[in-house]
C-alpha cells in the first residue's frame, strides 16, 4: 500500500490530477488506510482550531447573546483585534479574550481571521447567496 | 460542501482507475460493511454528546449517526445556580433535539445499556442492538454511593446533591424555600476531580444571594474535602463583600472533611469527630465516569477515562471516543465548555478516521463563568494544546483581583451570552 502511494505520487499526471481535483493534502489521505503511519501524523484544519470559538461567539461564528459575532467580519480587523488581544497592552475592556489570544501563534491568529471572514454574517444571508 | 467533496474522491478514484489498474484503485478507499460513510453512535445528549452528533454531521452527512440520550428534554447542570438564586426558571436549562434531527441525526430516546466491543453493537434498555463503526460515549458522571459512608441513592433524597439537573434540582430549592430564617444550609464540597470545579462555589453564592434577600438571620456552611478551589480568591473576595459572615468555609485542614453522612437527621460527621447539624444539607458526593465507560471497558482503575488527546479515542479500546466530564484530560476541567470542545475534536476524529484521513491538529479552549451577585461575574480562561500526547495549557488566568465593577458587570453578561452561544452550539437551542 505505502509502495503503490509513492508510486502514485511519483506520477506527475496524477499529482496534476489530485491537485486540481483534491489537493495534495487530500491525495495523500485518501490514500492513507487506518493503521498506517501516515495516518497518526496529524494534519491543520483551520475548522478544527475555530471550533474553539464556536463555544462563546455561537457555531460558524455567529452569536445568539452579547457576545459580538465574528462571522464575516472583515479578514484585515479580525487579525488586528486578535493580535492586540495577544499583545501586553489589550483594547479597554477586554475581559477574556487576552487570556486566550496569548496562547495563539501568528499562523493561527492569520487562519481564524481568514476562516470566519470567509463566513457569511448571517446563515439566512448565506441561503439567500446560494439561491 | 462535504457532499461535493464525496463526489470529487469518486470522480477522481475513477480517473485513477482509468490510469492504473481498476483493482488496486479500489483498495483504496476505506469500505465499511454497515454502509458507505460509516455508522456513529453517540451516547449522552449533554454538552458533549448533541455536539459530537451535530459536528459529525456538519462534516460529513453521508455519516449514519445515531443519538442515544433518555430524556426527550436535556437539563444542563451549569446555570441551575442561578435558578437557587431565583434568577432563572428550571426550564430555562432544559434543550430539545430538534436540530439535530434536523440534521439528520437519528435522535433515539432510550438508555444504553450494553456494548459489545467485539461485535462493535450497543444495546439499549428497550431492547434494541445498534451496530456502529465508530461508538463515541459522553456519559458524564456516575455517583460512587457509599464511598462517603452513609451517601447512597436513598440519602440523596433527602440530603439532595443537584449535581445532575432534574428532580434533584427542583429537591434542593425546595428544601430551600421551606427552610426557616436563621437555618443553616450545609454544603458538603467533594476533593478533586469532580465535575465543574467552580460549581460549588458559584453555588454557595447564589444560595446566599436569595437568603440575604429572602432569611438574612441564616448561615451557609460548606465543609471541604480540599485546601484550595478554582477562582478561590475572587470568590472569596466577593464573598466578603456581598454576603459578609453569612457564608463559613471551612477547609480540609481545618477538619472540613466529612467522613460520614446521616441523611436522616441532616446531620454529617468530620474527619476528627465533629457533628454539624443542617437545615438543608447539599451533599456532592465523589464522582466517577458514567457507568456506560465503565459497561465498555474504557475505565481505569480511577474510574475515569484515559483518551488519546489528539483524537479522545480511549487509550484502552479502538473505535470508541469518551469526551467530556467522563474523561482523564487535567489541565482541562471537567466542565460542559470542555465537554463541547473535546465533542469538536473528537467530531473531526472520527470523520476522518471513517475516511481514512489522519486527524487534525487538536486545539481546545475553556472558560468558566461564575455568577457571585447578580452585577457581579468572574471567570477562568484558557487554552489548551497538545505536546508530546499530552494535553498542556497554552495561555490562560482568571479575572484579576483588582478589576473594577463594570469588569464584573461585563462578566456577568458575557456569562448569559456563553450560555446562549454555547446551548446554541450544542442544540442549536436558544436560552
């Protein structure tokens, strides 16, 4: 199996293939059986670190309460605010947010602030755009 | 989107068969006897369970994914310290499955009773078997009756522990609105680990927000099986300010450990032989995994559930995730935001692993409002990674020392709108 997945992936149409069809990313899990070391390494999934934020500020990032939405906010202000969170002198009334930013790399602050503008600010919003 | 992304592998396993030979193509994708993407099933529909099922699907709804919770509406434990407070209704807590049947969970109210690990199957009180390919429980916590010697289910009746919401709940409020002014309402505080390290503490402040209001003359006395608690600090500092010498807490040094409990007279004995007399007497006694990780085999010799902390799958039996209060995952409390967190993890676990993908990079996040006042919150924070298979704390605190009022004023509301959002999260119900 390890043998055939390199074979394929020597294969420069293939890989053509998988990256306009997949990914490469993606080819080398598809052909990742369970069991496989392959498959203990884990991978990023920008969805996996945002679900993290799901929990105050509502699924998708939109919250039902006070706690302002994030979704669809634009990717340049998402960044900024969450790196002054992170920063030792956060905005006026910060509350919780510096003690969680803190612990955000650079490349992770740049993920979240690219996934949720890239989610529509209200899930009607979205049927609409889909219609 | 993941149905698109379902047609884009077929498409391409069929221009590779195209291109090698169609055999070896096949072997490629990860088939399951029980159906083309794979069976779940999730036992709890608390913090951990509705969130598992809900993001299973959001990834994959190709996934059969069964929900096994008894109650047709779920009460959550956190927020029913307001409720003793008399800031919140009982029903306030309590979330249907509407939109995860909506999403195509199939939403079964029954009990689990069994699992077969070999035959990968659980069975249900109503008689059912259930195959799965993946099994994920969020059983929460069980009670080790007697381990407190006198505490058995029986005594719970009268000495209620409202450490599971419901008729225990709505026991201890009762016994609360018919205690005289100038009673005492005796807490019993459990050692570490317990589920919700705070909750004793918000909870002796919400009691002694509706006795200063309603019997100013009465007492609250928590004897502790520990030296210190979560946020001690704020509490206590807050404590003093607004209730005074209403509330004693008198610590395990202190002889605050009870040995002994007699639920009849309401009364319980110390380490060094000391009877307190209560009015109202709220035993939170020890605590284990709920009995369903003990029935599968995914205990220790704790009682609680070693996982693998990038995916929660159990250290001791493939094919079966535990998250939540059930779990071995210190720094991470066990608290129903842990509980929704490790749910995303092992959510995306499981897809991926019904896929034949690698799991991704895990990453959790905790806070923990308390309510002292009711213009007054306080919280502790955190985030949490994964180094060398272990679960450490990235960043993290609580509310400083020296905030001032509208600080705590804004954590009092942020802890409303955690509730909101994350019963959202989970059930996609509005609180």
């Amino acid at each position: 199996m390890r043998y055939l997945a390199t074979t394929l992936l020597k294969n420069e149409k293939l890989m053509h293939i998988a990256r306009t069809a997949l990914g490469a990313a993606a080819l080398l899990g598809a052909l990742a059986a369970p069991g496989l070391a392959a498959a203990d390494q884990p991978i990023f999934d920008a969805k996996v670190l945002a679900a993290a934020c799901a929990n105050c500020h509502g699924t998708d990032g939109r919250s039902p309460g006070s706690i302002p939405s994030i979704a669809g906010r634009p990717e340049a202000i998402l960044k900024q605010q969450l790196q002054a969170f992170k920063s030792d002198t956060p905005p006026a009334g910060t509350t919780v947010m510096n003690r969680l930013a803190k612990g955000l790399s650079d490349q992770q602050i740049d993920a979240l602030a690219q996934h949720f503008s890239q989610i529509s600010r209200s899930s009607s919003a979205q049927e609409v755009a889909k219609q | 989107m993941s149905q698109s992304r379902q047609f884009s592998r077929r498409q391409w396993l069929t221009t590779v068969g195209k291109a090698t030979a169609a055999g070896a193509a096949l072997m490629l994708a990860p088939t399951y006897a029980r159906g083309a993407a794979g069976k779940v099933v999730v036992v709890g529909g608390g913090f951990g369970g509705a969130t598992a099922a809900k993001y299973i699907k959001r990834r994959n709804p190709a996934i059969e994914v069964t929900l096994i919770e008894p109650a047709k509406t779920y009460y959550t434990c956190p927020f029913t310290n307001l409720y003793f407070g008399g800031l919140r209704t009982f029903e306030q807590q309590g979330h249907g499955f509407d939109e995860l049947r909506s999403l195509g969970v199939n939403v079964v109210h029954d009990f689990a009773s069994g699992v077969d690990t070999g035959a990968k199957t659980v069975s249900l009180a109503g008689g059912q078997t259930l195959p799965y390919d993946r099994l994920l429980l969020s059983p929460g916590i069980d009670f080790r009756w007697n381990a407190l010697e006198g505490y058995d289910e029986a005594a719970s009746k009268l000495a209620p522990h409202a450490w599971k919401a419901g008729e225990q709940t709505r026991i201890l409020k009762q016994q609360l609105e018919a205690m005289p002014d100038g009673g005492t309402f005796l807490m019993v505080a459990p050692a570490n680990p317990f589920r919700c390290p705070p909750g004793p503490y918000e909870r002796v402040s919400m009691v002694a927000h509706y006795l200063k209001h309603n019997k100013p003359k009465s007492k609250i006395l928590i004897l502790d099986a520990k030296d210190a608690f979560s946020k001690q600090g704020l509490f206590q500092a807050g404590w003093d300010r607004f209730y005074g010498d209403l509330i004693e807490w008198v610590p395990l040094s202190k002889d605050g450990k009870v040995v002994r409990v007699d639920a009849a007279n309401l009364s319980v004995e110390t380490e060094f032989g000391e009877i307190h007399k209560a009015d109202v007497l709220n035993v939170i006694p020890p605590q284990k995994a709920g009995a369903i990780a003990e029935i599968a085999g995914v205990t220790n010799e704790s009682g609680w559930v070693p996982v693998k902390a990038l995916t929660f799958e159990s250290e001791l039996v493939s094919d079966i995730y535990v998250v939540g209060d059930a779990t071995i995952a210190s720094p991470m409390p066990k608290s129903g935001f842990s509980a929704n967190a490790q749910a995303k993890v092992a959510a995306a676990a499981i897809v991926s692993s019904l896929a034949g993908n690698p799991p991704a990079i895990a990453s959790f996040a905790n806070t923990c409002y308390s309510l002292i006042a009711p213009d007054y919150g306080i919280s502790v924070a955190a985030t949490y990674q994964i180094e060398d298979g272990k679960i450490v704390e990235a960043s993290g605190g609580v509310s400083p020392a020296d905030a001032d009022d509208t600080f705590r004023k804004l954590e009092a509301e942020y802890g409303v709108a955690w509730y909101q959002a994350i019963a959202q999260d989970s059930w996609g119900t509005r609180a």
